[in-house]
C-alpha cells in the first residue's frame, strides 16, 4: 500500500514567487510623519522644509508618486522661486534635478526648468527643455508658446529671410565656384549657419571644407543639414569661435580659402573685423606676393567675401525722431519742459554711456510715414578684407571727418547707413534702402538740443571711426555759409554761436560744449525707444487723463453719499505697474491735487534710479507735492508680490496694467493679475484698461511667408535646408508695421476677441467667428491688433501713426485659396494669455484639397491706416 504522506511528482506544490517584503512599521510611520510634515509646511508656506519632506517620501515609496505629484509640483515651484529671489542659483538647478530623478517623464516640471534657464540666459538649454516637454505631451500649451518664443532668440527671423534671398544664394555661389575653380581647394566657412557656403564650396569641388559655428542650436542644425545632403563625410563642421581654432589641433593645416557673411546691417557688428585678423594670422595661407604674380592659387589665402563700401546719407523721418527723443512739451497735461533732453540709448556721441550702442537697425523702404533724403549717398568708407595691415589699422586709425553737402531743405533725424559687399571682381550684394533684400540698414540718430534744420547748399560735418569692433558714425556739425554749429552745443533754432572754420576756435568751442554738458547733465535722461514713443504719444496720455478725471469724479460722488462713514480727507489710491518708464501714476497725481479735495496718493513701479529721477524732476516742475508721488517697490518686501493692499486697511482706486507688449502680443499672465487687482479695488475702482478688443483681417503677403519659414529648395540653390530650419517657424510675426506691410486685403476688419478685465464673468475661453472674402486670393496670415478700452467711452488703439505699439500677424502653415464672396471660419481660443486660431473655408470639404484647413496655431509671446 503506498505511502499516503508520500507525494507523487506530478502532485508536487507550485514553487513560490519571489517573497513578498516584509511591512516595516519604522519606515512606514517615518513615510507618514513626513508626508503629514509636509503638508503642514505647505500651510506654513515653508516651502523649502516641505519639499525635503516630498523627496523623502517619493524616494521611500514610490508608489504614492501619482498621488503627491500635484502637491510636490505646488512646492518645487514655489520653493524654486524663493530660490531665484535669493540668488541661490545652484541650489535651484539641484532640486529641478531631483525633481527630475523621480518625474522624468513630467512634461510640466520639465517645461518649469526650461523657463528658469531661459530667464537666466541659458537660451540653448532651455529649448532643449522646451522641446523634451512637447515631445512628452505634444498639445502642451505652455510648452508650445515657451518654445515659440525662445525659437525666436535661437534662430532669428533674418536666417529665413537670407535663405529666401535666392539673388544672395546664387551670387555667393558663384564666387565660390569660380574660387575654387581657380585652385583654392581647402576652404573654411566661419559663422557656417545652416552650412549652406561650406556645401557651396564642397560642391564646386573643394577638397576639403571646414566649417565653425558659436550657437549650439545652429551647429546642430548645420550637422544635420549636412549630413541630410550627403556632405557629413566631407565636411567638418566644428562647435567653437573661429578666434579659438588652431592648427593642427582644429584643422590639419592653413587653407586657401575663408567665405563669410558674419555681417549685419552696420557691416561690422558681428565681429567680422577680429574674425578676418585672426584667420590671416593663425588660419589662412598668406596672401598673394605682387612681386610674384605667378603663385598658385592654392598655395596663397583669399576672403569672400574681399571687401566692402559703406555708403550713408543723411534722412528726415518723423518714425525714427519720435523713438529716439522727446518732441512734445506737454503730455495729459504734464509739462516737460524742466527735462532737457531724453536720447534713446542708441548714440555715438562722445558723452554716450558705455552700453549705448552705435546704431538701431530699419527697413527704409517699410517706416510708417516714409523718410525724406536730405543728402545724395555718400561713400563713408572701402574696406579691403584681403589687407590684413588695413584690417590691423582700421580701429587705430584717426577719425576721419567728412563733409557731406545737403540737397535738401529739412530736419537731420538720423544718418541712414548701408553697404555694398565685394564678393569678387564678378559679384557684389547691396544692402541698400532700394535693393530687395534680407538686409536692413543701419541706423543712427541725431541726439542733439537743438531740432536739427538745414537748408540746401549747407554742409554736414560726419565723423566716420571704427571703435570696439563698430562702425561708428556721428553728425557734429552743419557747415553754413563758412560758418561752423555745433550740434551738441547748440539750443533750438540757434544759429547765433558761430564758430569760423578754424581749428583752434574749433577746439574752444568743442571744450566749452563740453563744459555745458557737464553742467546740464542731471537734466539728460536715456530711456528706451519704445518708452519714448510712448512718452511722445499725446493722444494716449490725454485719453487716459480724461478717463481718470471721470474716475474721480465718480469716486467723489459715491464718497460724498457716504460721508459719515468715509472721510473727506481719506485720499484716492492708484497704483501704476506698467512694465518700464510711465508717468501715468504721476499725471493722476497732478489730477489729484488740481481737483482740490481728496488728494491722490499715487504710486509707481518703476525701479530704475534714472526713471525715479525723472518722474521726481517732473514732479516737481509740475507743483506736485513730493509726498503725492511714491515709489511702489520700496514698499513692497518681495518683487514678485507687486499686486498687494496699499495698506492692511486700505484698497485701491484704480489700477492700471501694462497689458500689451510692444511688440504686438498681449503680455503673459495678464488675465492672472487682473483676477488678483480685481480683489484689491474699492467699491467703484477700476483696472485701466476695463476691456481688450483684439480686430483682425485676412491678408495675403508673400512677404510675411518669406519671413517666418523657407519656401522649398528654390532658394537654397537645391540643397536641402527647409525642413530642418522650418523646426523653429513659429506661427505668428511680431513687431510689424501694418501700414506698411506689402500684402493684399481679403477682408474688412473684424473683431476676433474680447478680453474683460473688470468682468471675469464675461470672458470665454473660445470664439468663433465667419469672415466674409472680399477679394480673391490666397490668405497667408491674419494681423491683429487692439482696441484699448480705458472706459465705456475712451479707447486707444494699438494701430494708429503715433502708437508705440507695433502689429503682429499670425501666418497660416497652409495658406487658403479663397474667392469672392467666399466665409471663412475662424476659431479663436485663449489658454492664459496665449490665443490660437483655426481657419476653414466653408465650402464642401473636398478629400485631397490641402487648403481647406489651416491647423491651430499659436499667438506667442513673443499705425496708420492699414497695409
């Protein structure tokens, strides 16, 4: 009888899995405790102490990651900014990194630390950020818009421009070619872009390219443009400054041949000067002996391109005058005659601060208004790039003084300056204001006291000199009659100061301007272009003075119905939070003691100790009593916090919020500080403005494509370049100007959306709206721009001859082929402060018509009459 203990094998017990762990009650209780600790620190606002708990916890058990992510996020954000306002930067990198240990994979914590690298200059990194984001979650909003706009600073918009520019292309090409054809085999391409010279020379048969890129996003971008044209084997593209190569470390030996276009609008901006002394020196083969005219080519050095002519003339524009002074005496009723003189920080002048730069850059042919041509065009300059001794001595050599005769009655606003570049003997690109091409010109106003008139048959005295790396140009004097003004001695229409033409009264009299600057100084103030332009603009600061007389007056009323429980003395708070210099907080106080009885106690949030000085200075001169008028900042403990009582028991009367950029976009968070200055008003107080109207139009512009993305294989002389560039297209164009823009009306202007500020209940998060096509075409973009409501009744507008603002426009991927009659069906939607549109033809939806739709696309962040 068999054994019934004993087991047959196929009855044989399962082995076990692995075993369970064991519950450990020590950690168990140590996870509680810290989660429980946390979360008491949260509502202690100790930020720091509660994330060290979070990290413990997620470290201890990872299981409980879905249910603390959001709490963790909270912290690490939080924590994170109070980390960036100590300057403990390090710190705030090490815990993004720990975050990153435990959420790898989170798109919104990902996105967090791209936005602290951007803001702290890390533009490469951040996108990198930026991009990993949207690939963990393609529809992310904040990622998109991030990217968008840090895809601006990466790859900026004249690389689109410039690879559209076939005539460039083709004529860099043939340079080249002829180049190499004559025996310069070994090329270098400095500053190589997207790589398109170093594919040029390859393919006209180099035997070896070399090429060297600075920005890591654009050597990237060139590494994979070459390798998608078959050249990764044959050219050697490296990450580094052309300053920093060396032979044999870098490249092998010296070649024969180095082709360029580090230029920008002023010629020399981008260091071409110090690039070119450095390859003759260190990476070039020396040039061609004249006393032996038989070297071969490949055994002597060249430069493409081999020189270059500037050439300027000086122009009358009231565009550029309103952005680099001051020309009104009163704004809302301020008077500013006390200021002396406020200069944009563009200047060559002798007393200019050291960041002023030289020159600001315009399309002539696109200014609002156009410019008037006070002189012929005049050779300022030749510059030979195959003369390393002429480079050497360009920055040392004296200032040279031209005198430029004037063919035209009017006012000298700047001198307008552009080049002719000698790429060989054959083929020349030229920059100037007629010449369709990438290029802009350079731009340098006149800063002088006095409204600089001349007359036909004077002369301008332009002093032409090459210092820190910059062509600088500057206006000194008109020559009249033999006699000689200074400009920057001279009051308005003041020709009495004459000086002969005689090199030591020249000399006193350059020694006694001196002497007066030096005396008015505390009167002279820089502010920025666009605070300029805003400064000029009177019809903007009367509008916003009637709209707060009619607040006050409103505010009085109510006050007087309640006079036994609110006293007659008790002032009116406003808080001004514009972004820059504004005098709107002290033209409300100016309000406030015009009116008599209950005073306004204004405050502004300017932080700049110059912009301080100037509204203390106009403050003065205005009889504003110095009490009426404080600086906000100082009253606050924490920057970031601006939105805050005016004191424990007090709420403001009016608020007023910067709410567009000036390039055309609506600023970010906005709709987040209206909801936050909501709560802080008095009964009857109100956020200036009350209402945003956004208006838009359908338009065709060829332009608008050729500026936001590479159209095809056309222009890049075959090679294959869109793709990989059109990664950094982002669908909308800032910083336009509408009246100017070439294009072709589709449509009547129509209102796209509606921001309330003062009314969260009328707000919606989607709009859609049909456009009527009252013209056949191909709809490419749609501009827009704003109707600023400061009341019911007062409204500023955004797209006017004398608005600081500028248009912006969204450019449709795919454009719409319409005719006549046709509805379009726009879809607008808002996430934060970021819009995106969709645009259908409304016609039956035909299956291969590629047209019919245009995706979502995003509005990033980034004047007269219409286009």
């Amino acid at each position: 009888m068999p054994n019934e203990m004993a087991r047959s094998k196929k009855a044989r017990r399962p082995r076990r899995g692995p075993r369970e762990p064991r519950e450990d009650p020590a950690r168990n209780e140590l996870i509680s405790r810290s989660l429980e600790s946390a979360q008491q620190c949260l509502l202690q606002q100790d930020y720091g102490t509660a994330f060290v708990h979070y990290l413990l916890v997620l470290n201890l058990a990872p299981v409980l990651k879905d249910f603390a992510r959001e709490s963790f996020r909270f912290t690490l954000f939080k924590w994170a900014d109070e980390l960036d306002c100590l300057g403990r930067i390090q710190d705030l990198f090490d815990c993004y990194e720990q975050a990153l240990e435990l959420f790898p994979a989170d798109e919104v914590i990902v996105n967090s630390m791209g936005e602290h690298l951007f803001r702290m200059g890390f533009r490469d990194e951040a996108a990198a950020h930026f991009h990993k984001a949207l690939k963990l979650r393609p529809d992310f909003p904040e990622a998109k818009e991030n990217f968008y706009r840090v895809a601006n600073w990466l790859v900026e918009r004249w690389h689109f421009l410039m690879l559209n520019d076939h005539g460039r292309n083709r004529k860099y090409q043939l340079a080249i070619q002829r180049a190499v054809q004559e025996g310069c085999s070994t090329v270098l391409d400095i500053g190589t872009g997207t790589g398109i010279l170093g594919m040029c020379a390859k393919k006209a048969g180099a035997r070896e390219v070399y090429a060297c890129e600075l920005s890591k996003t654009m050597y990237e971008l060139a590494c994979e443009v070459v390798s998608a044209n078959g050249m990764a084997d044959s050219i050697k593209i490296l990450h580094m400054k052309s300053l920093e190569m060396e032979i044999p470390k870098d490249i092998p030996t010296r070649v024969s041949l180095v082709v360029t276009e580090t230029v920008d609008a002023g010629l020399l901006g981008e260091g071409i000067i110090e690039s070119l002394i450095h390859a003759w020196k260190h990476l070039l083969l020396p040039p061609p002996n004249p006393e032996e005219p038989q070297s071969a080519p490949s055994q002597t050095g060249r430069v493409i391109p081999g020189g270059a002519t500037v050439f300027g003339m000086a122009v009358e524009c009231q565009e550029i005058r309103r952005h680099h002074r001051l020309c009104v005496s009163a704004v809302g009723g301020l008077d500013l005659e006390a200021v002396r003189e406020i200069r944009s920080p563009v200047s060559c002048s002798v007393d200019a601060d050291e960041s002023a730069e030289p020159y600001t850059t315009e399309r002539l042919s696109r200014l609002p208004g156009g410019f008037t041509a006070l002189t012929e065009p005049c050779r300022m300059l030749d510059i030979n790039f195959n003369n390393v001794q002429e480079l050497e001595s360009l920055c040392s050599r004296k200032v040279m003084r031209l005198r430029v005769p004037v063919t035209q009655e009017g006012a000298v606003d700047a001198l307008a300056v552009w080049f002719q570049l000698h790429l060989d003997q054959e083929n020349s690109i030229s920059t100037g204001p007629q010449e369709n091409t990438c290029w802009e010109q350079a731009i340098y106003p006149v800063q002088s006291l006095a409204h600089c008139s001349v007359k036909r048959n004077d002369e301008l005295l332009v002093e032409v000199s090459c210092r820190d790396a910059y062509l600088r140009l500057c206006c000194v004097a008109i020559v009249r009659d033999g006699q000689m003004f200074h400009l920057d001695s001279m009051e308005e229409d003041d020709y009495s100061a004459v000086a002969p033409l005689n090199p030591e009264v020249d000399l006193c009299s350059a020694l006694a301007s001196l002497q007066t600057r030096h005396d008015t100084v505390s009167n002279m103030f820089t502010l920025e272009c666009s605070e300029i332009a805003l400064l000029n603009n009177v019809s903007y600061h009367n509008s916003f003075r009637m709209a707060v007389e009619k607040l006050l007056t409103s505010l009085r009323s109510s006050r007087e119905m309640q006079a036994s429980e609110i006293s007659s003395s008790e002032p009116f708070y406003m808080l001004d939070v514009s972004e820059g210099f504004s005098v709107l907080s002290l033209l409300a106080a100016r309000l406030g003691q015009d009116s008599g009885s209950s005073l306004v106690q204004a405050y502004s949030s300017v932080e700049k100790d110059q912009h301080q000085a100037l509204l203390r200075l106009l403050a003065q001169s205005n009889g504003v009593e110095e009490n009426a008028l404080e600086f906000w900042l100082s009253h606050v403990e924490d920057d970031s916090a601006v939105l805050q009582r005016p004191a424990s028991e007090k709420l403001w009367s009016a608020i007023v919020l910067d709410c567009i950029e000036t390039c055309g976009l609506i600023r970010q968070r906005l709709m987040e500080k209206a909801t936050l200055a909501r709560c802080l008003l008095e009964d009857g107080g109100r956020i200036f403005p009350e209402r945003i109207v956004i208006h838009g139009l359908l338009v065709e512009s060829d332009t608008l494509l050729q500026e936001s993305a590479v159209q095809g294989t056309d222009p890049t002389l075959g090679f294959n370049i869109a793709p990989f560039i059109n990664q950094f297209t982002v669908p909308v164009h800032v910083f336009l100007d509408l009246s100017t823009l070439e294009c072709t009306h589709l449509s009547d202007p129509v209102e796209l959306f509606t921001l309330d500020l003062m009314n969260s209940n009328a707000n919606y998060t989607s709009r859609g709206i049909r456009v009527r096509v009252t013209a056949p075409g191909k709809v490419t973009a749609i501009p827009f721009w704003y109707q600023i409501y400061l009341d019911v009744d007062l409204t500023v507008t955004t797209f006017s001859q004398d608005s600081h603002w500028k248009q912006a426009a969204v450019v449709l991927q795919r454009p719409l082929l319409v005719n006549t009659g046709d509805w379009v069906q726009l879809t607008i939607q808002l996430h934060k402060s970021s819009i995106s549109i969709t645009a259908v033809r409304e016609e039956a939806v035909i299956a291969d018509d590629a047209t019919a739709k245009e995706e979502p696309v995003a509005m990033d962040h980034p004047r007269g009459g219409f286009c």
